[in-house]
C-alpha cells in the first residue's frame, strides 16, 4: 500500500490482518485492556498496516458519499473510524516510551513518516473537508447540542491547520515536511535515550559516593551489575539538567563529573549527537509554519492554544525572569557563605548548587531531605495518600487488580469505582525506572472514555524511581512524592472523562491548559489531613512528627529562585528554537552558541543555574508534543495557583469542592473552551498575583 495515496484509491488494497493478531478484534478484558500477554514484537506492523488500509478506506467512503454531508454521516463517522488503528498504535507507542527494545525502536522510525502521510492523507483531502467545511458553515443551524457543535469546530480547525486550504503543489511540500519532522522526531528520542543510557556515570569505589545513603549506593550497585558491571556503582541519569545525587555526594569532584555527564548529553561527536537533529528539526518547523502561513512555528503553534500568541507568552516570560533571576543570585549569595564557612575555598557552581542548598535548607529550617525518606514509602503513598486524597475529594474508591496482564512485572494495576460503586476505568501504576524507558514522568492513555464508542478509560501514570534491591523499601524523595500526586492529577482528567466523542476525551484540550488540573492535584501532597494519612514511617508506621512536617511547610518557598531560574531558561529556549524563520535556525555546530545568546538575551544566563533541560535533551519540544509550548507550566500554573486559592477559600478537602471541579470542569475533556471550563469553576478571569506569592516573586509586577 503507498500510505500517501489519495483516500479514494485505497479500499481494494486494504490488508486483512490474522484473526490471531490480538489487535484484530476489540479486547475482550474488562474495560477493554489491551491483552499484553498475548501483544509480541511482530504483531504491530501487520496491525499498522491493516489499520491505516482500514481507516483509509471508511474515510474514503465517508468523502465519496453521494449523499449531502451531515453531521451523522460525515462527523460521526469519522469518530468511529480507525478503531484498530487506535487499538495497535495506543500500545504500541505507549511501550515505545515506557518498555521499548531495539524491535520496537526499528519499527517506530520506520512507523514515523507512514504515519505523518497517513494523517495528511485524511486531513488534507479536499472531498472529506468539503463536507467538513459544509457542515462548519451552517453549524448552527443544525439543531446541534453544544458538544456536537465543538466536534464540528475542532475538526475543522484541525483541516485547517493541517493544510487543507492549501493549493496542491503546496500539499504535496506539506507531505514531504512532516514526513520529514516525523522522522527526525523519533531519531531525535531515540537517540536521547541512548544518550542518557550511555551517560551514566560508573564509580569503581563504594567511598566515592560518600553521602549517599544506603538504599541510594544498593540502587547504584544494582543498576551496575545489570549492565554487567558487578563490584562498581551506575548513577543514571534522569531526564533533567540536575541530577538527584547532587544533593548528596560530598566530593566535589564526582559532582562535577556528574553534572558535567548530564549537561553534556548530545553535545558531541558521534553516536548520540543531537546538534544536526535538532537544527534540522526546528528549520523545517519554521518552513513548515511558513508553508502555512504562519512566520514562525510558535506563531503556528499558539493560535491553537489559550495564549494565543507568542506576544503573550513572551510578556509572561518577561514578568517573570528578572525577579526570579535577583531571587536566584540572592540564594546564591548564601550558598557562597555556607561554602567559605567551610572554608571551601572555591566559588559556587551549577554542581554544588544542590548540596549547599540542602546543608543551607538543613541550617535554616533543622532538617533535610533525607529525614524525610523513611515516610514516604512508595505504596502507601499511593494508596494511602494519592488514592486518599481522590477518595475524600471525589468519592471513587480503588481496587487492586492481580489478575490482570501487564507489559511489565512492576507495573500495578487499579481498578477504579464511582462513589455509588459503579465501575469508572482502571489506572496503572509504572513508577519504577529502567534502561528500556524514556526519562521523566507522564500520563497516557491505553482505552480512551467515549460514550459513542461505549468505552471506559484506562489510563496510566509513569514515574523514573530508581528500584531498589529485592526486599529494600522503595523510599520516595519530596519530589517524587509531589510527582506522583501530579501526573494523578492527569489521570483524573482522563478517569472522569464524561463525552460523547473521542476527539473531546479527557486530556484532549490545549496545551497550555492540560498541565492545569495535574498542577492542582499537588496541592494534596502537603494538606495537612492527607499527608498525616500517608507520611508514616516504613518500618514503625509512625506518622512524622508534627514538627518535619511544620519544617517541610515552611520551606516550601525555599530555593525558589533556582526552581524559577533553570524553569524559565528552558522555557524561553523553547520559544527561542521556534519564534524564528528556516534562514535564522542555525548549524549544527552553531547551536550551543544558539542557546547561550538566547539565554543571555533572555536574561537568564546565570552559569551556576543552568537551564532545566539543554537543547540536546530538551524531549519536551525535539521529541514533538511540548514544541512551543514548554511555557505551559507556567502558564497553567496561574490557572492552578488561583485554584489552590479556591480550594482553600471554600473548606479544601470537600466532597463539595470535588464535585464542582469535577463537574464543571475535569469531566467536560476539549468538550468546552478550556478558558471558559475555567472561569465556570474559579467565577472570575484568571488573577496572576497567587502565583506571584508562591513563587516568591511578589516583586514581579513592580519590575
């Protein structure tokens, strides 16, 4: 099959697919869940090719239906359409970041580009958005509830932004650059992947590692021997600039050498260079943004978002850098005076931020990271504290599910029950890092809730949490424990999803505005009834002293110029790479100096404060999904400060305050306006000024 084909030559050469394939058929466990005991490497392409064939062959019938388009006939087709498509390709890629293998990885770069053509096949055939554009045009005039309405205006706005408009010379240019983009894409992520694996630091001496604690050197250990490595230590590296080690590691010089084993990731020659990818990536963004109309791929991007504009997201960059940057270079300052109080005797670096900023947190507020550790085991801050707060939030209750398959033995699955018992979807648990997994933490979706289709979600949360050695305790830092209360909050928007059409399913909003209810969800993690309910100690099951907890609360705005600082860094080298045109992205060998100059005219090159993610490992905007749109932490973080606002003005941890955000806002998925989902639940435009306190930036909107 030629995957760019036009739409109404590809019904007689659609694949049969085996009845044997376990993506042939629709599931038949509960709830739908892909039966990954039965899923093996070489069941994905002939699915793949079956499904695009048959996807292609329903659209195509849908455009050359003779009968003048309705929104049964053209709409609601489209929605049920490509159901085994869906089937192999929420799999397939879900694994692809969370348990891939060189099989996998083979088959996605080849994937990448027969997809893109498979998509622009759809979306930039001129007979199905005709029929679209028809129905866009008298919308309302239909007799339409309003989520058919939003259907009919999101598809159409996605013909539109796909090129359909386009004349056919310039469609044909639009097929080859996002074959292109597609490819380079999934290069770019694999590359990174080995590149981060390859990165890792060995340390042949146990004494080197001074100042970790215990269950940390037996990670490290193990991590080594399953490289083969037995008798040495493996620290690997986590997707961001800072290394968790940093904190603890008392020789400076394995530090450094850390830090510099980080920074350097796709930086130099060779196998894991990232420099021609990413140059590559970006110019054929822009001439792809330009090919549309638009002068720069932010510009594309944003219209699509709740920002709007890339104006509006550099006026809320600007606000926010200066004062966050005078925060940073204030902590620094006490930082250098906890170092020459030691007589250290050298000047703070990006590698001994970490560390001075723990012994000046410990000085400050009498307590540090680790006395924290031994309250968050990681079960029962699931079970006893996540699913707790949804609990007494929400009403739904979990059930742990054993008899379930899983595509790895550490992934725990959860069946999930509305407050009246009837079942909601179930929600997987992949906390534990490894090799075949990408870094960071997300939420995805394996079943999609759709009331047309008749389907619960499924949804899963992926975490990177080094696993200890068989028996050790899986001991949580603060930071892993806000994470996991995070990408809950994602869950939740898929769990509560209540639509008709898949297209408007739970996550399916703006980007900018996805990252909101997850931010929300953090809040839980250090309300006072909640985190008594969870932070108990593994071996007695005490609870933490009142007076840690007291601690950890008022340290909470501690080191917030930092966390600010390497934010912004990386979210303005993200506009930086995409509010430009092709002639302005740089060679390969120019993109370091790139990303320093964007940095120092940006106003954030502060070296001991290195961006959050450099450019060669910056997965968020070079792997695809974040391109353009990094800035949408912050940017939603307005959203949720003024939420947490809300919540604390109306009582908190009410079943009350569940109901309204669940109802008014996380059920509806892109049903609604996102802003409009917004200003139903909060009752007023969004105020930027809590945000501006928690970040300790009050001095913001005087700068």
């Amino acid at each position: 099959m030629l995957v760019g084909a036009p739409l109404q030559d590809v019904a007689a050469d659609e694949a049969a697919l085996p009845a044997g394939n376990p993506f042939a058929t629709p599931s038949t466990l509960p709830y739908r869940l892909p039966p990954f005991d039965r899923i093996g490497n070489d069941d994905y392409a002939p699915a793949f090719a079956a499904g695009m064939a048959q996807q292609r062959a329903e659209m195509a019938a849908i455009a050359g239906n003779p009968a003048p388009a309705t929104f049964d006939n053209t709409l609601v087709a489209m929605e049920r359409s490509g159901r085994l498509l869906d089937r192999v390709g929420l799999v397939f890629f879900n694994l692809a970041s969370s348990d891939t293998n060189p099989a996998i990885q083979k088959l996605e770069e080849q994937l990448a580009p027969q997809l893109a053509a498979h998509r622009d096949a759809i979306l930039l055939d001129p007979k199905l958005f005709a029929r679209v554009d028809a129905l866009y045009r008298q919308r309302d005039k239909l007799g339409l509830n309003a989520e058919q309405v939003r259907l009919i205006e999101r598809q159409h706005i996605s013909f539109v932004r796909a090129g359909a408009r386009l004349a056919p010379e310039r469609k044909n240019r639009l097929r080859k650059l996002n074959a292109r983009i597609a490819g380079l894409e999934t290069q770019y992520e694999q590359r990174l992947l080995a590149a981060s694996n390859a990165g890792a630091l060995v340390v042949d001496d146990r004494a080197q590692l001074a100042g970790m604690d215990a269950g940390a050197i037996a990670a490290a250990a193990e991590a080594a021997k399953a490289r083969g490595l037995s008798g040495k230590y493996v620290i690997a590296l986590q997707n961001t600039s800072g290394q968790p080690a940093l904190t603890d590691l008392t020789r400076r010089d394995l530090r450094q050498r850390l830090l510099a084993a980080s920074l350097r990731r796709g930086w130099q020659a060779g196998a894991t260079d990232e420099r021609g990818l990413i140059t590559r990536i970006a110019r054929l963004r822009a001439e792809r943004a330009r090919l549309l109309g638009y002068p720069s791929h932010a510009a594309y991007a944003l219209e699509d978002a709740t920002a709007r504009t890339p104006a509006a997201v550099n006026a809320m960059l600007a606000q926010l850098a200066p004062p966050a940057v005078a925060n940073a270079r204030r902590e620094a300052a006490d930082l250098q005076r906890a170092i020459d109080a030691e007589g250290g005797g050298f000047k703070l670096a990006a590698a001994d931020w970490a560390h001075y900023a723990e012994k000046v947190r410990t000085q400050r507020y009498a307590f540090d990271e680790s006395q924290m550790r031994p309250y968050f085991e990681m079960r029962h801050v699931l079970e006893d504290g996540v699913f707790y707060a949804a609990t007494r939030l929400y009403g739904i209750t979990f059930k742990r599910r054993t008899d379930l398959p899983v595509y790895h033995p550490d992934v725990q699955v959860y069946e999930v029950f509305d407050a009246a018992g009837s079942p909601l979807g179930l929600f997987m648990a992949d906390y534990y890092a490894r090799p075949s997994k990408r870094g960071g933490a997300w939420m995805n979706n394996y079943v999609d809730q759709s009331h047309l289709l008749g389907t619960r979600p499924v949804v899963v949360n992926n975490l990177n949490v080094p696993k200890p050695p068989a028996g050790q305790p899986t001991l949580l830092s603060f930071d892993e424990v806000n994470t996991a209360f995070h990408e809950f909050g994602h869950a939740l928007h898929g769990l509560f999803s209540d639509v008709t059409y898949p297209l408007l399913s739970g996550t399916n909003v703006p980007r900018d505005f996805v990252e909101y209810p997850s931010q929300v969800n953090e809040m839980w993690a250090t309300w006072p009834e909640v985190l008594a309910h969870y932070a108990r100690h593994y071996q007695t099951g005490a609870p933490m002293p009142q007076a840690l907890v007291d601690k950890v609360l008022a340290a909470q705005k501690f080191n917030q110029g930092y966390a600010t600082t390497e934010y912004l860094a990386a979210a303005l080298l993200d506009q930086a790479w995409h509010q430009i045109g092709p002639a302005q992205v740089p060679q390969a060998a120019q993109a370091e100096a790139f990303e320093h100059a964007a940095l120092q005219r940006a106003g954030v090159a502060f070296d001991p404060v290195p961006p959050r993610y450099r450019s060669t490992y910056f997965a968020h905007i070079f792997g695809g999904g974040y391109a353009a749109g990094y800035y949408s932490y912050i940017w939603s973080e307005v959203l949720d400060a003024d939420s947490v606002d809300w919540f604390r003005r109306h009582g908190g941890l009410r079943r009350e305050n569940g109901d309204a955000f669940r109802n008014k806002l996380l059920s509806k998925g892109g049903s609604v306006d996102a802003m409009t989902l917004f200003r139903d639940f909060y009752g007023a435009a969004p105020d930027i000024k809590p945000l501006l306190e928690r970040r300790g930036l009050g001095a913001a909107s005087d700068t």
